[in-house]
C-alpha cells in the first residue's frame, strides 16, 4: 500500500454506495480543496483502517479528493508534528491512537509539537487490546504466560507497536501487575509485529482485538484474555483479563481525529458533524464492529475531555511501571 493514498469515491472499505444519506452534510464553503488526512503510523493497522473506511464515505460528501498520508516514526510524533505546523485551515488533519495525544509527552525528553494544542474533532471508536501469543510459545492462560515468564525472567520477547504505543504500555502495566519481566521488541506500527508473532519470532503481543482477531479465529495465534470489563462479543469465549487473575486491568486503545491548533471553530463543527453523520451510518458501523472497533463519533468538548482522561491513565502508568523509551 502507497504511503500516500487518494480517495475519491468509495471502494472496497467502505462497500455499499452511502453517499444519499449524507449529502445533507455537505453543504457550505467549506471545503474547497483537497483534504490531507495524515495517519503518523504504517499502513495496515487499525489506525490506518479506520480512517480510511470513514474516507471513502466523505469523499463523495465533501466532493474533493481525501488523501490518506502515512507519515510514521518516532511513536507517531512524525506525522503530528508535520499537522500541528500546518496550516489551520481544516485541510490538514491528524487521525491517530493515542501516542502522539496522550502518550509520548510522558515518554520523551523534547517534543517538537505541544500535544495539547491540536483540536479535537471526535473520537472515531475505541478496541480493547488482548493477550496475544504465539502458538509456538506453548500456553493456553494467562496464569501459565505468567509462570513461564516467571521460570525465564527477560527472556520472552513481547512484541509492541511502537515504543509509547499502547500495546507497549499495555506491556509495561501487565509487568507491574504481575511482576514478570519481558524483552520489549518495538515494531514500525502493528502489521509487522503481527506477523512476527504469527511466524513465532516473537512471543506475545499485547495488540488490539482488531487486528489480532483473525489470526486468533484463524488458528494461526492464541488470545489468552481481553483488557477490557467484559468479554469482547467476538469471542465470548475468552476470559478478560481480571476473570484471567489481575483484577481493574484495562487497556484500550482508541483512535481520534484532529485538526492544528487555530482552525477555526466553525470548519472544527462542520468536520465533526460529517465524520459523526458517516460514523452513525449503519454500514459504517457494521464495518467497523467487523474490525472490533466500536464507533464513538462524539463531540469536540468530549473527544477533549477523553483525550485528557487518557492523558492521566497513561502518564500514571508510564510513572508507577517506571516505563523508558530504551525498553
């Protein structure tokens, strides 16, 4: 998949022609010109994934190319410095999981973007992550992961998407809860990491139930619990993590929508109303619970508040499991 992609009308994520019910939303000047939607992660994930399925819906309503731009690296601050030194215009937006919002400015020394000054539009959805491992790695619970990383402390290489990535602080929490040590293996985003996991090169991926959730139906990996409060509905079957032994453990990971600090309020509305319009759509919808993702599609105020609320969770498991970008 290009680095960059250019939606015009809708394909294959999105499926079936949704573009009636929406056109109500496309009135107003704004926009004019094409739309950069930059993803500061690699292709192939979920943070990829989901912006793209709500792409294919609003090229037809904003009728004007939306470029899909994947700018990864450095745990997303990348591409998020490129959208907060753009021009705040409503042209440029950031949709991302949380390491460049609510994550990294806990992690590194000097950030050349002030996370707290990009403009939340909504939240696109929430996925809780999973206990994923290995097939070859021999365990069938979390009780027997934490032995067997217990008999071989440092030895098992837990793969994450990033350093900062929520899978890699998902890590870090299950560390500090449990008292296991693993080897942290940072990837390039989660496809790479996924695959490696499959190929038994590495031993258990703390990942997010959307991209791992095939691999588990298909045989070719195991998830042993779901950090979240209940059973994920995909597969009722698995335990979560505190029915698993370690209770309140939760970790989610969520994907926002942003635009630089400065533009105006009124494109802010006018983007909000569209991307909530194409998220509430029942195909929308079915394709994201497809990809385990359940669609949040909240107001601006509210995207703000949650971001801050993760902000905190984060930074205080960053702190209490003494987390450091050399793991």
């Amino acid at each position: 998949m290009d680095r960059r992609t250019v939606i015009m009308g809708l394909g294959a994520a999105a499926g079936a022609p949704l573009v009636g019910s929406l056109d109500a939303f496309a009135q107003g000047a704004w926009p004019n010109q094409a739309v950069r939607i930059v993803v500061p992660f690699p292709a192939g994930g979920s943070a990829d994934v989901l912006p793209r399925i709500v792409a294919e819906v609003l090229g037809p309503v904003w009728k004007q190319p939306i470029i899909i731009d994947n700018r990864a690296g450095a745990g997303g601050n990348i591409g998020a410095e490129h959208v907060a030194q753009a021009k705040p215009d409503g042209y440029t937006l950031m949709s991302t999981p949380a390491p460049p919002l609510a994550v990294n400015q806990n992690l590194y020394p000097k950030l050349n973007f002030d996370p707290t000054k990009f403009k939340p539009i909504t939240i696109l959805a929430t996925s809780p992550n999973v206990v994923g491992v290995s097939n070859k790695l021999g365990v069938s619970s979390v009780k027997e992961l934490i032995e067997k990383a217990k008999a071989n402390p440092g030895k098992l290489n837990a793969a994450n998407q990033g350093n900062g990535s929520t899978s890699h602080l998902t890590a870090a929490m299950f560390e500090w809860r449990t008292g296991v040590k693993f080897n942290h293996v940072p990837y390039r985003g989660t496809a790479p990491a996924l695959n490696d996991l499959v190929a038994g090169h590495v031993d258990v991926l703390f990942d997010n139930i959307s991209s791992s959730l095939p691999q588990h139906l298909g045989g070719n990996l195991k998830i042993l619990a779901v950090a979240q409060k209940q059973r994920a509905s995909q597969i009722p079957d698995v335990p979560t993590v505190a029915e698993a032994g370690i209770p309140d453990f939760s970790a989610t990971a969520w994907f926002a929508v942003v635009a630089p600090d400065g533009t105006p309020d009124d494109v802010i509305a006018k983007i909000n109303k569209d991307i909530v319009a194409a998220l509430n759509h029942p195909e929308v919808r079915r394709k994201y619970l497809e990809q385990a993702a359940t669609p949040v599609a909240n107001s601006p105020a509210d995207a703000a508040k949650f971001i801050l609320e993760e902000t905190k969770l984060w930074g205080d498991v960053i702190r209490s499991a003494n987390v450091k970008l050399a793991n």
